[in-house]
C-alpha cells in the first residue's frame, strides 16, 4: 500500500493537518502499518509539491500554528485513477 495514495484517502474524506492523518491511520488501520513522522510529513510534502494537495497554516493563540492539508482536484483525480487501476499498474 502507498502511504501516499493512503494520504490522500484520507484526506478525500476531510481535511486533517499530519497528527490528525497519522492519529486516523493509527486507529483505522492498524499500529503495525508503521507511519512514522519520517514517512508522513515527506509524503506530505511531495504531494504537495505534485499539486495533489494545498496546505494552509492556521495561526493559532496559544500553540504553534498548524498545517491543515486538503485536496485538490487533481489529487482526488489521481487518487482515483490509483484505485481502479490493476495490481500491475501501482
């Protein structure tokens, strides 16, 4: 499975800054797949840099500020291009 592709399902259902997505995965999918902040946070980055998803800081009073992650058009494109493609293909 490709934590990329895995980021963006996740993010199909909602926005989520990295805790969030990493908490959702923990929870749902198992503690044993293994995403840690040196997986995530480039996966991130890299589908952010493909125009797959669009970061927005939200400033916040009291805390650092957060990074909410959404995604765009054409990440939701890719995303289901990756699921109907065959096992081959990915």
């Amino acid at each position: 499975m490709s934590i990329d592709y895995t980021i963006l399902g996740v993010l199909i259902e909602s926005p989520a800054h990295g805790y969030s997505i990493k908490k959702y995965l923990l929870e749902n999918f198992s503690r044993n797949f293994g995403v840690n902040d040196g997986q995530l946070y480039p996966s991130l980055s890299r589908l952010e840099s493909r125009g797959w998803i669009r970061k927005r800081v939200v400033h916040q009073r009291r805390s650092p500020a957060k990074h909410l992650y959404r995604v765009t058009p054409a990440g939701e494109e890719a995303f289901h291009a990756w699921l109907s493609a065959g096992p081959d293909e990915n």
